[in-house]
C-alpha cells in the first residue's frame, strides 16, 4: 500500500499518482491505404497553420475545393506501396521504438516510467495518450517529438497539440519537452554508425552519398525558423564523423508541394542532375527521419530510384533510417535518460 492510499478516507476512489511517462512522438499517417483515410488525415494536417502560413481565408476554399478531391487517391497509392502487415511503417517503427525503450527502462510498476507513444496528425493522438498517461498515475512526462532538426512545423505543432490537451485537463501534467538533437554528438555518432555500416554492406561502392531532408517553403527560414540551419549542421557534422574522404556528400531536401519556393537544391533534381552529369552509383539515407515513412520508402526508395535510372543512373540504394535498431536505440536511451534526470 503506497502513501497516498494510507492517507485515503475508506471510500475514496483509488487513485494513481507519483508516476513518470515518456511520450515519443511522431509526425502522423492515416489510418488505412485508403482514399477516405487520407482525405482525414490530409485535412488535419493541411489545415494546421503552422504547416500551411496562408492566411485561412484564402487557403480553405483551396484545400478543400480542390487538394482534398485529387491529393487523396494519388496519396493513397502511395501509402498502399508501402503499407505493412502492422500498417503503417512510421505507426509500426515508433510503437517498436516506444517498446524497446519501455524494456530498457524497466517493466512498469506504479512509480516506475511508462512509456507510449503517439501521432501529431491521425491515431493514436497526442491528447489521448497524455490523458491516458495521466489516468495511469503519470504526473510528469517527458515530452519527446522525435525531430532531429527544430521546425515550428514539426516540433512547435506538436508541442502546441500538447498544451493543447493540458488546457483541457483539470489535473494537468508536469511537462518536460525533449530538445532538438539536430547536432548532439550521441545523434550524429549514431548516425554515423549506422550509415557508415550500411555502406559497407552494399554490394557497390557509391560515388556520392545525398544526404536528404525534408524540404520546408524557403520563407519558413526568411522568417526565422531555425531548420535549415539545422539540417546543414547535420549534414556537415555527420560528414566529418563519416570520414570518407573519398566519398563525395551532398545535402539536398525533399518533398516540395505547391507552387512556393522551397529550400534547394531539390532531392529529385539532384538525382536527375547527377545521373546526366555522368554519376553512375549513388546512396541515398535521410538523417533527418527518426523513422522510415512514406517519405523514405516510396519518394526515395521507390520514385527516387526510378528517377536516377530513368535519368542514366546505373546502381541505387536507399539506406535505412536509424528506426528501432540497436544503434538507434542505443541513441534514443541516451537521449531519454539525460532529460529524464531528478525524475528518475
């Protein structure tokens, strides 16, 4: 019997307190490979201001008028090229990630650290998993979005959906939020392993190694975003701790949409670029994804190889993002455990 129970009158309700949680948190998926699944996950996401900085009035009759009636079939496809017996990759590798670092910190007993996972955009949601944390005797919880790299896109909307979900509790948890790790010699000497091992693995030796990010609208960093900053930081220290001088690196970013200028250069571009200017081999690894998505297995594994071959390219390989590997966890743990001290 713990403290709080001795001090309960008989007929109070049991309750659970004193608890620490461990919150990992991703960008989202859809529920299903399906177009109406998409449409819900697509109008979540688009319609956050953080995502889209159009003002609502103008960007509303667009994303409903037209976006949400040709995006979601499109969007669709691709997912179903990707989607696993688990569902989605992202879903399926955070929930490994939150599993393995439950028994690295120890089985969960009341007092103990619960780890669980969530989704910013779609299921399981961030307010749900708090509250959920919360009903389990959570008192403090370490806030963990797993973006490398700082973006009001990424890592403030999620802190924002968080906050969010405080104001509604009327016994709020203590927050701690887990800071961007874009340049921490744990993530980079990971990254570094990792790759570094996956290279060696390959049956060819690459001319050049792209180093892909996501890609964010130019203005994102005009306007003060840190981001940019970020991924080149990155990029530059992983290539020092890679130390292969004969290896050519270049860093690009991804995923452009709309009509607005985007951080350059462009990934697809780039691969075009280089397969034309004679380059025949290349690998292709994204360190700024904790995880592998959409983005990773079917822009870079898939289109991305169709796109260097159809161009003149010869060998590809798209690497694999750190996920719920020993390295990567070895990483995560480390990470995890600094941010939970005077907690635990």
């Amino acid at each position: 019997m713990t403290w709080q129970e001795q001090k309960l009158p008989a007929d109070h309700p049991p309750v659970k307190s004193g608890g620490v949680g461990v919150l990992l948190v991703n960008l989202g998926t859809p529920d299903a490979p399906d177009t109406p699944s998409v449409r819900r996950y697509l109008k979540q996401f688009l319609s956050d201001r953080r995502v889209v900085e159009i003002p609502a009035l103008v960007w509303q009759p667009i994303l409903r008028g037209i976006i949400l009636n040709t995006r979601p079939k499109k969007s669709a496809h691709a997912y179903s090229q990707v989607w696993t017996d688990k569902g989605s990759p992202l879903a399926a590798i955070t929930a490994e990630q939150a599993e393995k670092l439950q028994e690295r910190l120890g089985p969960v007993r009341e007092g103990d650290v619960r780890v669980d996972w969530a989704m910013r955009y779609g299921n399981p949601s961030i307010p749900d998993r708090l509250q959920a944390m919360l009903n389990a005797g959570c008192e403090r919880v370490l806030f963990a979005p797993l973006y490398p790299q700082y973006s009001g896109a990424t890592t403030a909307t999620a802190v924002d959906d968080a906050a969010d979900a405080l104001k509604a509790m009327r016994w709020q948890l203590s927050l701690r939020t887990l800071p961007p790790y874009h340049d921490d010699p744990v993530h980079i000497a990971a990254l570094a392993r990792d790759i570094g091992a996956q290279l060696d693995a390959l049956d060819f030796a690459p001319e050049l190694l792209l180093l892909s990010f996501h890609g964010m609208p130019q203005r994102t960093l005009e306007l003060g975003d840190p981001y940019h900053c970020h991924c080149r930081k990155t990029a530059r220290l992983l290539e020092e701790a890679l130390a292969r001088p004969d290896l050519r690196i270049r860093t690009t970013f991804q995923s452009r949409f709309g009509p607005a200028k985007w951080l350059e250069p462009a990934t697809d571009d780039v691969l075009e670029e280089e397969a034309k200017a004679g380059t025949k081999s290349i690998a292709i690894a994204a360190p700024g994804f904790s995880a592998d998505c959409l983005e990773t297995l079917e822009e870079l594994a898939i289109r991305g190889r169709e796109q260097f071959m159809e161009a003149g390219g010869e060998k590809f390989a798209a690497l694999s993002c750190l996920n719920a590997g020993e390295t990567g966890m070895d990483m995560l743990e480390t990470l995890i455990r600094r941010e939970l001290s005077g907690w635990i």
